[in-house]
C-alpha cells in the first residue's frame, strides 16, 4: 500500500472517530499495555508523534509499565485513566542522542533504548548499512564475489552485489564469519574507510552519551544482544549464550543499574529460534520484546512481548492509527481477505483522496487568502502594523 493511501486511511480512521472509540474501549478495559518500537528518530514528525501520544497515553518507562502490568496487586489501585504506553528505540543510533532525547527532556516523555554494546565498543556502522555503504563509497569499477564478476557502474549489476553483500551478513551463521567477510568486503572495495558527515546519525551512541542520557532520569536502557546477530541463524546455542548473556553483563558494568529487559535483533518469531528464546530466560531477564505487532494483555507470555513497529518518517494520523490498534485489525483483514478487494478498495481511496486534495488545496487558498484580506483591514482600522503572523490552516495535534 502507497503511503499517501495509507495517510489518506488513517485520516479517514481519525476524523470519522474510530480512533478515538478504539482507543476509549482500550482504555475502559484496563487490560493492554501498548509498546511502540522505533529506530532511528532524526525526522520532523516525531515531535507530533510525541505530543499525540502523551495526549492520549499514559507514557511509562517499559520497566515501570512491565511492573505496574504484571503485578495484579497495582494495577486494581489504578485509576481507570489514559492507556499506558512506552516508547522503544532498537539498536542506539546517534539521533537517538542528538534528537530523541532532546524532545523527550523538552516534552517530558521517558523511552527505553535497547543497545549493542559491541558495536559501541568499535563506533562501526551497523551491518545492515553495509551493503549500501560499501557499494557507495567504493573505490574500484569491477569486482569479483564467491567467482562472480561485478560491474560497478552497471546498476543492475551494483544492486546484485548489494543483494549478495546484505544475505551473506544477515543469515551469516557465527558473528565471526559476518565480521570476515565484511573485512574482505572493505579490502577490496574501500581500502579506507571513512566516516561521511551524513553517516553521523546513523552511528552507534558513544558510552559518554548512554551516561547523559542514564543520568538525565528520561531514558532507561535494555540488551539487544552484543553484536546484533539474526539468533535463529547461529549454529552454536553457545554462541547464542554469549551474545545474550555477555550483552547484560557489559551493560550492567557501565550503567551500574540491573538490566532486566532484553530486545529480540530483528524480533520475529522466525529470526528468534527455540535457542534465543530459551538463551533469554537462561540469563535471567525478566522480559523479552519482539517485533511481533499487537497490544499486550495479561495473557502475553513475557518473553515474547508484542511490538508496534512506527516510523519518524510516518505522519502523525499513521501513528495514532497503529497505537490504536485499529491499523493492525485492519491489516489482518486486508490479509484475509486478499488483494482483489484491497485494489478496489484502493483505487476508489485514491479518486477520492485526489479529489480531497483539490478540494482542501482550494479550501485552504481561500482561507489564506480570507485570513490576509482581514489582516490588511484590521491593520488599517487600528492604524500600527499587524503583530501576529498570517494564519495558516494546520492539523494539529
Ligand atoms: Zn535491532
């Protein structure tokens, strides 16, 4: 689905007020605890996803929330209030720092974010980056991978190697093959390796911003292994161990506080495996967030929490639809029932949406052109310049 339909959706969601009846029914029943998952934050929409969502939501640190959740005792003294929320970041990205944090001391709103202490160590670019990096920055005009020639400047030809670059790092089965072919990779594409000042944000948070953020009392931190590898493609369940338990450990030792939740790398079931879950409770975190999308009730096992996964690229409206929980209802139902119908559905959303456009362009054009007509009079009957600014119709939030 495009995203304009999908933002033409989830206005249509907000204004009609199923939004609001969704969440009222969640509310009223006491029983879910909603968790956003985001990556990076550097993007204009998420001061609005913020000040939406601590509108109409609860916003909790997760540990906090998974106490207040889980102990019955706590939550019968509950006031029947907003439902809570908690906000998630994954990996620790620079912007996490350089953004996040400033609107969350700025708007007063507290999130967790699930670090890789290994790639915290090195300040190397995450490996899902690499693919796309190496291929940007590359230095030769023909390569050959695994006796297959590559080249470069052929489009078609630099797509296939970023696809040969990106499944051997993803479904590499030890962190030890992925770091070795990623070296050979570098050695003969880059031979040095610069750090480009658009990268910045998309690096790995230092130590130094982890102790800002920890002291100033608005970001928690939770595990997300050591060096983020797929746990279900790891061949040695010793491995697996490591990468969950040494995670804990190094994070403890920095941030002198337990760490007691841990995030799945990649987070569904298929990339979780029997090994990861059980590697999980093994080393004692109390709770474990996948990615798996829904609301969490009472039966939810703990180890297995649910995610909604959002985007600082989405608007506003695409989130409080997600939070809801109306959007996923209505992707299973797209799923359910097929494709033919969603198309039909689709292109008659589309008609419409171009035809609100026009309207509302045309609609907003005239408000304009009213609000500048009324300035320009009431600036000549109080004879001094205008102090406000023209109006300019928004969606706010
Ligand atoms: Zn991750």
């Amino acid at each position: 689905m495009s995203r304009r339909i999908e933002l033409f959706l989830a206005a249509c969601l907000y204004y009609s007020g199923l939004i609001a009846v969704a969440r009222w029914w969640t509310q009223r029943s006491r029983q879910h605890l909603v968790i956003l998952c985001y990556h990076n934050a550097d993007g204009r929409n998420l001061r609005q996803h913020l000040r939406y969502l601590r509108r109409h939501y609860r916003i909790l640190h997760l540990e906090e929330a998974l106490e207040g959740f889980y102990a019955p005792s706590t939550r019968k003294k509950q006031k029947r209030g907003r439902t809570p929320l908690v906000l998630t970041f994954d990996d620790g990205y620079q912007d996490n720092y350089t953004y996040a944090f400033a609107l969350a001391r700025e708007l007063r709103v507290p999130f967790t974010i699930f670090l890789v202490p290994g790639y915290i160590e090195s300040g190397h670019c995450f490996w899902w980056q690499e693919d796309k990096r190496l291929l940007s920055y590359a230095q030769v005009d023909e390569v050959t991978v695994e006796g297959h020639t590559y080249c470069l400047d052929k489009v078609d030809e630099s797509k296939a190697l970023a696809q040969v670059i990106d499944t051997r790092v993803r479904y590499a089965t030890s962190v030890v093959e992925r770091e070795k072919f990623l070296a050979g990779m570098r050695k003969v594409l880059i031979e040095t390796a610069p750090v480009f000042a658009e990268e910045k944000t998309t690096l790995p948070l230092t130590w130094a911003q982890v102790q800002t953020m920890k002291e100033s009392g608005w970001v928690s931190f939770g595990a997300h292994t050591m060096h983020h590898p797929i746990l279900a493609c790891l061949t040695a369940a010793t491995e697996v161990q490591y990468e969950v338990s040494q995670c804990r450990t190094v994070l403890e030792r920095h941030l002198n506080y337990p760490v007691r939740t841990f995030a799945y790398p990649i987070g569904q079931l298929e990339d979780i495996g029997d090994h990861g879950l059980h590697a999980v409770q093994k080393a004692n975190y109390s709770w474990a967030l996948t990615t798996i999308g829904g609301f969490n009730t009472l039966q939810t096992n703990p180890y297995l929490l649910r995610r909604i996964v959002v985007d600082v690229d989405q608007h506003w409206l695409q989130v409080a639809a997600k939070a809801s929980g109306i959007w996923g209802a209505l992707s299973h139902l797209y799923w359910k029932y097929g494709s033919y119908h969603a198309s039909i559905f689709a292109s008659a959303s589309v008609s419409f949406g171009n035809f609100a456009n026009r309207f509302f362009f045309k609609f907003s054009r005239n408000i304009q052109v009213i609000s500048a007509s009324f300035q320009e009079a009431h600036s000549r009957i109080n004879a001094k310049p205008c102090s406000g600014s023209a109006t300019v119709t928004t969606l706010t939030v």
